[in-house]
C-alpha cells in the first residue's frame, strides 16, 4: 500500500504563523490529518483568534478530504522496457496487493521442510517448466508452496503480469495481483533478517509480496533474465532446470497492456497444473 500526501500551506492574514495541513491517504481512502503551526515569530496567540483558525484549518480538512477519493496511485507501478531502466521501479513490481488483514502463518517443526525438492508447472499451450526448490535457504517459502501445489492451489491459475525479457508473475487465485492464499508468510531475504543467498538470476522462482517484508503468500515470479537488486529484498527459493524455453515464449509473445505488465485476463497464461515430484 502506498501513501499519497497533498499539503496545503497559508499564511492568515496579521498571523504571525504558517499553517500546514496534510492529509495522508491511503488506498484504501483512510485519511489521516495532519496539521503542522509553524512560528514566524515567537509571539502568543490570543484565544479567540486561535479559534478562528483552528476554524479556517477545518474548513480546509474539509476541502481536502472532497477531492480525496480522485487521486489514487497502484502500488505495483511497474518497470520501463529495460532490465537498466527498471532498476528504480522494479522493486515496486513484483509486489502483490494481497489483503494487509491476512495473519502470519508460522509452520511448526515437523512441518517445515529442508533439502532440496522437485515440482513440475504445466503451462497451457506451452510445456512443462522444472523447478528445484531449496528449502534449506527458504523453508517456509518451499513449506508453503509445495502445500499449495499437494493441495491443488495453482491448478487453473494463471501469469498475470509479465514484463518483457525480465519475469513472469502468477499465483494469485484473482488474477489480477491481489489475491492470497488466505494468509501470509515470512519473508525469506536479508532486509528481513534471513540469510537466504540465493540470488535472482536467470530461471529464479521468488516469493512476490507486498511492501510488507512478510507480506508474500501465494503469488511468484519467475526470472526471465538476471536481475540482482532482487537479491536481499525477496525471498528467492529455487531454480528453473528444464523448460526456460516456455518461459521466453511468455515474456516475449504474451501482450501487455500496458508497461505494468498487466495482462488481459483472456491472455493470461494458463498454469493447468502444478505437480510435487519430491
């Protein structure tokens, strides 16, 4: 979720103050206020004048909360055309919009795997892509996956976005980059206090989340070139061994609609299903 702000600043006649009001709005359209005295001089103010502008200052809030809802902004604002151009943006890009409501699930001891495990993804009109997963590096990320795909999770879900020559993103049970498995899991890189090495190169699998560090769920994307800045930032919990070729077929050949990588839902790659092999 992104915060937007709009800011107003005056100066009331004969005040020896500048008044600011900010409202910060979220998303969702949850709007804080916040309003800010600054002193142009150190001089009181008397009561009655006090009221008048705290007055002024609410007619404002008023104003300001009117046009509140025609400016909103996508978080997921995606990538320019480049692997180079993309690095300021592209952290925003694999962000999925999953419900900021949903808990964290903890798995216990005897759930969480280790070792290495194997998953094939069959894609419609494509093939089958061959991942290995590294639950030694990310357990909770592989825990979660792979009891999704037992579970059938995937099977009919599709790539939602996808950016040309950099990635492919699916998973989301909406379809549209805000959907989840119900709950969230902790993410598995450095910034969050994980020591996960493995890095996003070509063929990587990685957990998408939202600006929440353990905001990730159920939504992936899977690396079409290398791209580092990733690395430290999400949780990267496998590779790519058989079936790249698919992979560039969709980041070449799908059409975007827009340099977000948002895909029409009737071009959507179809994931028919995802198997655990080990």
């Amino acid at each position: 979720m992104e915060v937007l702000q709009k800011t107003t600043c005056c100066f009331l006649p004969g005040r020896p103050f500048l008044y600011r009001l900010s409202l910060f709005e979220s998303a969702e359209h949850n709007a804080v206020y916040d309003i800010h005295l600054f002193y142009r001089k150190e001089r009181p103010m008397k009561k009655m004048k006090l009221t008048a502008v705290l007055l002024c200052l609410a007619l404002c809030v008023l104003t300001l909360a009117g046009c509140g809802d025609t400016e909103t902004k996508n978080e997921t604002n995606q990538t320019g055309s480049n692997t180079t151009a993309a690095s300021s943006e592209t952290e925003k890009s694999t962000s999925a919009l999953m419900s900021q409501s949903e808990t964290l699930k903890e798995f216990s001891e005897e759930e969480l795997l280790s070792g290495k495990h194997h998953v094939e993804m069959d894609i419609q009109d494509h093939g089958t892509v061959t991942l290995e997963l590294d639950a030694d590096q990310a357990p909770v990320s592989v825990t979660s996956f792979i009891q999704l795909a037992k579970d059938g999770f995937y099977n009919g879900l599709t790539f939602h976005r996808i950016i040309n020559g950099q990635f492919v993103q699916g998973g989301d049970p909406l379809g549209n980059g805000t959907g989840g498995p119900g709950y969230t899991i902790k993410g598995e890189f450095a910034a969050n206090g994980v020591n996960n090495t493995l890095s996003h190169t070509r063929g990587a699998i990685s957990m998408a989340r939202t600006s929440n560090y353990d905001g990730g769920g159920c939504q992936f994307f899977i690396m079409d070139s290398d791209y580092t800045g990733f690395d430290g930032q999400y949780a990267c919990f496998g590779y790519v061994t058989d079936g790249m070729d698919y992979i560039d077929e969709i980041c070449n050949n799908t059409q975007m609609q827009d340099s977000n990588g948002t895909i029409a839902p009737e071009d959507q790659p179809v994931i028919s299903e995802i198997r655990v092999i080990d």
